[in-house]
C-alpha cells in the first residue's frame, strides 16, 4: 500500500497551539468501530460513554525536558536535544543527542551548559545532527534538566523565545498521571484527563490500570518511505506489568472492554504475546512494533487517540483499528466540524 493512502486536506488553522482548560473540556468525536455516523462529545463525556467493567489503560511516562542550551567555547549558541542515556561513571554521563547550531561543534569540542555543567563531543556530529556527547557537572543530568531544560513540543507547536506559554507548557503537556521519566514526548490522549475525570470513570465502576512506553525520537521524524510494507520505526522502551495484565485478564473474563489511552498504550499491549488465557504476557523491552491495516488486535477492544498528522505511522495505526477509508472519511468530517488536530487538541473515540 502507497503511504499516500493516508494523506488528508488540513487548513493550518485546525492545527491546536495550546491545549483548552480544563483538560476534559477537549471536544470528542465518537466513532463506532464498524458502521455508523460519528457523534461529537467531550472527554467530560467519558463516564457515560464507558461501561461498568471496563478498563482504562494508561501511559504513565513522564516527558523528559530534553532541550537544554549551552555555548561552545568560542562563544557560539549551542542546542542539545538529549535522545537517550547510553551510560554513566565516575560522575560522567553519555547521552546520544541531537545538536543544533550554526555550525556545529565538532569531535572533542565543548560546550559550556547552565549551573556549571559541560557536555564533550565524544562522536559525530553526523548526518541529521546525531552525536554522541559527554555530560559532567555538579549535579545528575536529570537534575539538570528539570532545572533548565525546555520541553521538546512537536514542530507544529509554535512557540517564540519569549513566549509566556512556555512556561505553562511544562506542566500542560504532561499527563495528571505521569510518573516514570524517559519520554520525548507526550502520550497526547492522556493529556486530556483530569483528577475529577478519572474520580466520576472510578466511580462509575471503569478501573484503571498502567503500562509504560517512553516515547522516543522517532515520533518527531516524518515518514520518508513510499510505500507502507517499507516503514521501519525507532525502537522504544515499553513495559508491560504483571498488574497490568491480571487486569485485562479479569476484564476480559467477566465482558467487560479494554480501552486503550492512545497509541503508545495500543503499541505496547499489542507487541506483547498472549498468555494461555488470552492476556498479553507481562514484560519490558524495546519494541519497534508498527501497526498497520492488516493487524490483527489482541489485547484491545476500544480506542481513544488524538487526531494524527497526514501520512503517519500512528494515522495508520488508528487505520488499522477501525479501517483507512472509516477513519479518513471521520477526520474529513472532523474537519468540517471543528475540531482541533494534533498533540494539543481534540481526541476520538473508537467503541
């Protein structure tokens, strides 16, 4: 299949550039997974749209501000985007980066960080500003970043140096639940839940349960193969508690419907095998699983997902749960209604 299958007229004004408040007020289309029109909602609308039984699985990964600037010794502006720790000793941590500069240091250069910190280049720069650095200072990386470190917000996501949104993007684009460091971004249809929400889903009898995926730098990479069979994605780390799968087990035994928060959750259910009873194996790996139409889903029977970019992997995911011509045929309708597309906007959900 031609990845142009998947592509989509979108005005750029339907491009979201800050999230509404509160969270659960994003609009909600709902789409019946095999026949049927759309309806509009809002998240708020969840508890009435979920079932007694049903289980909610969430991504807890926290967003990672990656982003850090520094100066070369000579003085010129330096960009680090911090992709993944590759090891550490005596005080020193090796992180694959990526470097944006005017001209970019090169082998054995450093740059000067905030607070005192410093970053070697110990491999690279190459192709697409990948390098290898060496971090050292007084404090964990991780402590550094949190310090001084900006969050990486999709390319789409406009933002000036001195945008006042800024600061209020460093805890709008997490999700209320997030707790395990490591992602590059956002699980985006998490972002849209609040304490009170998942308090009235709790209520209503819809339980909860965690998985972890880490989204990786893959996600801020277009697709550049020509056809789908040819796609090939970064790997990312994900894991799969033993907690997590008794639940879908218990779940699926007593009827009632496992609802996937996004699709980083469906990516990492579904790259785990079966049990003997049906439930993904519990596990922690990486996984370069892509799910295409053609996939044969195991461990989910509802979707909820933001609305994707043209052409993407996770276009094609949301294509292959509930088929490329319904989906397409939705995000048209979408369009035509209103709502707002990508990492800070409207969600969907597929029953």
């Amino acid at each position: 299949m031609n990845v142009d299958a998947f592509d989509y007229e979108l005005p750029p004004e339907r491009i979201a550039q800050e999230a509404v408040e509160p969270r659960d007020a994003a609009r909600l289309m709902v789409l019946p997974r095999d026949a049927g029109a759309p309806r509009d909602g809002f998240v708020r609308d969840l508890p009435d749209l979920l079932r007694p039984g049903d289980l909610l699985v969430i991504n807890d990964t926290r967003v990672l501000p990656a982003r850090i600037f520094g100066r070369k010794e000579t003085g010129g502006l330096v960009e680090l985007f911090l992709l993944e720790r590759r090891g550490a000793a005596e005080g020193r941590e090796t992180w694959r980066a990526l470097i944006g500069a005017s001209r970019a240091p090169k082998r054995g250069a450093v740059v000067l960080l905030p607070d005192g910190h410093e970053a070697r280049i110990v491999e690279g720069p190459g192709d697409g500003g990948e390098a290898l650095v060496e971090l050292s200072g007084p404090a964990p990386v991780e402590e550094l970043l949190r310090r001084r470190g900006r969050l990486p917000l999709p390319p789409y996501i406009r933002r000036a140096p001195d945008d006042p949104r800024t600061a209020r993007d460093r805890e709008r684009y997490q999700t209320v639940f997030a707790s395990r460091d490591g992602a590059l971004a956002a699980p985006t249809a998490g972002l849209h839940f609040t304490p009170e929400l998942l308090r009235r889903l709790a209520e209503r009898g819809v339980a909860r349960a965690a998985v972890t995926l880490h989204v990786g730098e893959g996600t801020f990479r277009p697709v550049t193969a020509d056809r789908v069979e040819d796609i090939q994605l970064h790997e990312e780390w994900c894991e799969l508690s033993e907690e997590t799968a008794e639940a879908i087990a218990r779940t699926r035994a007593a009827g009632g419907r496992v609802v996937a928060v996004g699709t980083t959750v469906a990516r990492t259910l579904e790259s785990r095998p079966s049990r003997a009873d049906g439930a993904p194996l519990p596990g922690a790996g990486r996984t370069d699983i892509f799910i295409a139409p053609g996939h044969p889903f195991r461990h989910l029977d509802a979707l909820m997902t933001n609305f994707h970019l043209p052409r993407s992997t996770l276009l094609m995911l949301v294509s292959a749960f509930a088929g490329r011509e319904r989906v397409l045929d939705a995000y048209r309708e979408a369009v035509s209604r209103g709502y707002r597309f990508y990492s800070y906007g409207d969600a969907m959900l597929i029953l």
